[in-house]
C-alpha cells in the first residue's frame, strides 16, 4: 500500500493515505472459457468489495482447445489478467480420458456413469487447484475460487463438497506462515441451471462462452457438456446464444 506524504505535512507526522493505491484482494479464478468459470469470474467481479481478477486457464492438450480462445476473450471482457498455465507436458501422460487422449472417442447423450466416465481426466482438479493456489500464494490472494457444481459430482469425484472442503486445509496446512488463500467453489451445490440463472441476473455475455468437447468450428450440441448447457438455458428460462450443429433431434429424443 502506497502513502504519501504532503509537502505542507512534512513537519508533522500526518500522512493520509492514496485511495486509488489501497490493494484490492486479489481472487484467483479458474477460467476453462465455459459458462460455469465464466459465471464464477463474473460472480467475482460483481462482488463487493471488488477484486482484483487473475483467471487462470489451463492447457493440459485437451481436444476442446477453443476454450483457451473463449477464455481469453471472457478475461478480456472482465479486465482480468489471463494465465494460460502450459501443462501439455502433464497431459500427455493422461491417457484413457476422451479430452486428453485422441484415441478415445468422445461420448454422446447425456452425462450418466457409464459413458461420461470417459471424460474424467485422471485427478484433474487437484493438478489444476494446486497450480491455482500455487500462484494465489506468491500473488498473496485472498481467494482461490473454482466453478464445481451439483451436476458434476456424479460422474467427477474432485468436483464435490468434500473434496473443496479439503483442497482448502491442504492450501492452509501447506501454507502456513506464508498467507494462505481461502479455496472457494460458490456453486459447489447449485445446478448448471442455477448457474445460467444467475449468469442471466450478473449480465454474462454467454456468446463468448465455449463448452463442446468435440472442439469443432461450432458446438457440436450433442456430447455430454453441450447436452448440459443447452438444458441449463432451456431450464432456467435464459435465452441461448450458441450456434448447434444440431439442437433439435438428439436433445428432443433425450427428454423423452
Ligand atoms: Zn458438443
């Protein structure tokens, strides 16, 4: 914090204090370019007292890699400073999962055990949260915050309750001494359908958002997380601005 001294102060010892130098608290946003860390970085910046924003977007070679251009867009929009961390040299070695590992295909229909398992990156969310806390210390943030939600938790373990709660001892135990971050996942026990409700109250531009798996010029609009996002739009009543390949036979089949 920056404090200056007036000239006509200098035989006192009255200082005041520089408004527009006063530190704000840094958050530490993890930013894949989706609606739910674009929700979560709009839901930081609306928050008072405002944050200073880090969104940090993570390249592990995952085959939707247009996220990284929508997440640089989503920080740009917000005025957050963009981290890609290059972490390709980790994704080779991620074999088996449908986003790391070209050989395997990505699964269609809608999220369910048996198929969306595919999708799981082995550990990805303890790689991902370390590096984010990693950062939030040097930064000395007050807040590392991630976009988990209710619908994860099926079919993705690191995405639950139980495991935020931990991720936050581990950063305060293994930082003890050095300021710790606080690890925050506010929508941890909200529905996508929630989220996309709330991203309508907070004005996310959704537009610059990305979830396909499938990383095609446009959403494919029947894998798993393209499934998810047209059901959180159409459930919470919000219009959706994404460009399908295909919107109408397979989502209808699937609601029945
Ligand atoms: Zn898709």
């Amino acid at each position: 914090m920056a404090v200056a001294v007036s000239p006509h102060l200098l035989d006192t010892t009255e200082v005041f204090l520089v408004d527009s130098d006063i530190r704000r608290p840094i958050a530490v946003v993890s930013l894949s370019g989706g609606m739910d860390s674009t929700t979560l970085l709009a839901h930081y910046a609306a928050s008072d007292p405002a944050y200073e924003l880090v969104a940090v977007s993570a390249d592990y070679g995952q085959r939707h890699r247009r996220e990284l251009d929508f997440a640089a867009r989503v920080a740009a929009h917000y005025s957050a400073e963009h981290i890609i961390v290059d972490l390709r040299p980790v994704g080779v070695l991620l074999t088996g999962s449908a986003l790391t590992d070209p050989s395997v295909e990505v699964p269609e229909g809608h999220y369910a055990w048996d198929t969306m398992k595919a999708t799981v990156v082995p550990n990805r969310n303890m790689l991902l949260a370390s590096v984010l806390i990693c950062i939030a210390v040097a930064r000395k943030a007050e807040v590392v915050a991630l976009g988990m939600h209710s619908g994860d938790h099926a079919v993705y373990p690191d995405c639950r309750p139980e495991f935020v709660d931990s991720l936050g001892r581990c950063a305060a135990i293994g930082n003890e001494g050095f300021d710790p971050p606080r690890v925050e996942a506010p929508f941890v026990n909200i529905s996508k359908t929630d989220i996309a409700r709330r991203g309508a109250e907070l004005g996310v531009p959704y537009e610059l958002t990305w979830s396909c798996y499938k990383g095609a010029d446009k959403h494919c609009g029947v894998c798993g997380t393209c499934y998810e996002r047209r059901e959180a739009f159409r459930d919470a009543g919000v219009p959706d601005p994404t460009g399908y390949v295909d919107s109408r036979a397979e989502f209808a089949k699937a609601q029945g």
